[in-house]
C-alpha cells in the first residue's frame, strides 16, 4: 500500500523546475517531458515506469498511483497544481519521463509532416497513428513540438508509442528510397493509386500545405476528392482518410 | 468607396450587446450568431449578405468591406474589439447575422451526432460535412451549440451551408424511414458494409459513444479496424473515415 505520511510535500523549487518544463527549451535541454491529467499520467506510469523522473500528485489522488513509485512522488495543494499546470482544466497529478532516445528512422511506412502548426492537429495525428499500427512520424524541424502540452493530451497516450523525429525534411526524402506519397489538391484520386507497404506520407501545412521545396520530392500527389464547397479538410481529418485507404 | 467618415462608432450599449451574445441563451432569444475573423466574416457578407444584422470593425479593416454594407458598418477600437470578442487571438472584425429559418430535415443522406461535446470537433465535423456535400446535421438537444463561438471558427465557412436541425434525437430516428448506420466498437468492418444514397450516420459522444436509447434505433453498427494500440478514435476523424466511404 502507498503509505501517505511517507510521501513529501514538492519544495517550492521543485515546483518552479516541474513549470520550467513548459518552455521547449528547457524540456529539449533536459531531455524531459511533461504528461498532465489522470489518465494520461496511469497510462505513462504503466508503460513508460522506468521513465519516470517525478510525479506530483493531489492528496486525492495518491491512493490510485502504484505503490512502486512511491520515492518520487511528492504531493501539492490543489493550488500550486494550477500554478505548475500548463492546462486550462485543473488536472489532479502531473508527470515528468525521461524521453526515450531516438534511433533513425526505419524503412517502413512513415507519416511526414511538413511545418503543422497546431498542437491539436499534430495530437490527433499521432492518435490516428496510434490506431493504424503506424510506426513513426517524421517532422520538419518547423512543425510544433511533438512534447508540447496540448499535443500530449490530444495524442490520448499515443505519445508513448510513437517515435517522432524532427529532420531537415528534403534531406530525409532525398536520401530515401521509399515512394512518396503527399495529400496535395491537384493529386490524383486517393482511391484509385496504390501504396506499397513501406510508403511515406507527405500531409503539409495548415494553411500553406506542403512547401515547393517538399513538393518537389514528391512521387505522386494524391488528393480527396470533393463534393461539397468547402475550401480544404483540416489537416487530421485529411490524414485519417488517407490512413483509411492506405493501410487496411 | 466605402466612406469612412460616415462610418459611427459602436455605442457602449451595442458593445455590450454583442458581447451578451456570447451566452446561448441571449443569442438563441434572438435568433442571432456572431461570426469573427477576417476570412470568415468576409464570407458570410458574400454568402449570407441580407441576414447581416451589424459589422463591427477596427479602421483599418474598413477598406476591405464592400460598400453596401455601410449603413450597418460600426468601428471600435483595438481594445474595444478584444473585450467584445470571444476568442483569444485578436481579430479584426465581429459580423452579427440572423439565422435561417430551418425547415423539417429531410430525407436526405444525414449526420447525426449524440450528443458531442467538444466545439472543435462540430466544428470540424461541419467543415468535413461541407466538403463532402452533405446537406444537413440532426443532433440531440444536449449535442454544443453550433452557434458556439469555436464551433464557428473551425467549421471555417460551413455554418453558413449546412443546417444544423436540434430535435428529440430517439423520436426523431423513429419516426425515419431511413437506414440507420452507427459508429460502434464492435459493428460490421465500414468497408464491408453497403450505404444507400440516403443512409443517416449516426456518431456518438466522444468519451461515451451512442447513448443506448439511440443504439436500439440504430439498424447497421459500422466500425473503422484498429491495427496498433490506441483505445478508440476522435470523433472528427472517425466521421472522416466514414464519410469518405459513404460518399464517393
């Protein structure tokens, strides 16, 4: 059992390092990254436990975390969670994880970001990859960061499953002799071209899509076809329709 | 050319009329929506040009504003427009418009969502019904609002195209003809399944599903395959999946 007089209250310095981690710079500098809310936090402790830097708990919420992590867990008024929580909706724990390292990229197929901006979509993305079995995501070093609160907590625990790398993209293309794939509006229909299993998967920029210099490495445009009006699909719900046809 | 010397400022009383707007129940009162941002408002004067009720906007906004709409036109300053607005990025103008008047839905192909939460998530799903022609949304009472300020914002124009119909969800379904195909966990594989043109596809609240009063209306349980780890799909980008089979 998780003996609760045993677990120390987190020192004001500690808490000023755990909202430190908020800047990129400093999570990038210490290797770290941050996982807010319950069930995001039960879900890091069972698959990432060798990972764990420090947990920060409410009192209440003590009893529901395992008794094995016990030495680093340190409790915090329902006050300072919100001051050290990067969150709008108060959350009762926050965890910290070492990141896992980061080999190269594998010849399997692989979704390409070029430049997303916004932490939601890049979420979303990564829980749609989570779903279709992909294996990594690879970024261009614009795209928002993959440790960024927002895309933790919309990414539903995908997080710690799949790789993401930041590249300089038009060298990882270049160097790759996977087929290329990018959703583009002037493809040709999505449904009617076939995609080897190890395919990569160009999706662009929210508002730019995919830059010329990107474009230029692609093999074959596809696009959505549209029977409606609007202008665009927003970037994930455009990924997860590729995905659909792609991988089944 | 617009003249801007003839264009008034916005009254502190109209400035807090908009603002009272913001609550569902003053806006449904009055059969209103408010619609903020450059790109969309501009649009809304293309498409929705008659129900324009008032246009708010900063001076320098006031040459891109066609000139028939002048009389309506009011300015506010920066400051003014950040407490009226209620968004957190700064815009450059607030258009007021009168709803349409919705008739019964009808027989057509439909989106029905129960009781979905999440504004961005209508918005998108509204922005995905636009870009696949589909011709209405039917939604349980308690589904967000789409009138709500971010449901508008990412539907990025659609909510001027599609009606939104807010009905006796279970009475509704009943009293339909038409086959009724719903998003479950454990339903037949959505590619193996076959939609007629006028099909109504019913989509669940994000951490609940279908509620089971609407399960047992529900004809055709469909489910997209999962092929990695994660729990279960947003629901944006399920209704993508889906719709990308059903309409094609």
């Amino acid at each position: 059992m998780f003996d609760k007089k045993r677990v120390e209250a987190l020192s004001k310095g500690k808490q000023k390092w755990v909202r430190s981690l908020q800047l990129k710079k400093n999570r990038d500098a210490e290797a770290l990254f941050v996982v807010e809310g319950e069930k995001s936090v039960l879900e890091g402790l069972s698959v990432f436990a060798s990972r764990l830097e420090i947990l920060v708990s409410i009192d209440a919420f003590l009893q529901q975390i395992p008794s094995q992590f016990q030495s680093k867990t340190f409790t915090v008024t329902t006050k300072e969670l919100e001051q050290i929580s990067e969150l709008k909706t108060p959350n009762k724990c926050i965890a910290v994880f070492r990141r896992p390292e980061l080999s190269l990229p594998t010849n399997e197929f692989t979704i390409v970001l070029d430049g997303i901006q916004d932490p939601g979509n890049m979420g979303t993305i990564l829980r749609l990859a989570d779903w279709f079995g992909v294996k990594q995501l690879v970024c261009s070093k614009d795209t928002v960061d993959c440790y960024n609160a927002k895309v933790i907590q919309s990414s539903m625990g995908a997080i710690y499953r799949i790789p993401v790398h930041y590249l300089d993209l038009a060298a990882y293309l270049t160097n790759s002799s996977q087929q290329k794939f990018g959703a583009m509006l002037n493809g040709k229909n999505y449904k009617q071209t076939a995609y080897p299993k190890d395919a990569i998967l160009i999706m662009g920029n929210e508002g730019k899509g995919v830059r010329p210099e990107i474009e230029a490495l692609i093999d074959f445009p596809v696009t959505i076809p549209r029977f409606g009006e609007a202008e665009s699909l927003n970037v994930a719900t455009a990924t997860a329709i590729l995905l659909a046809e792609i991988i089944q």
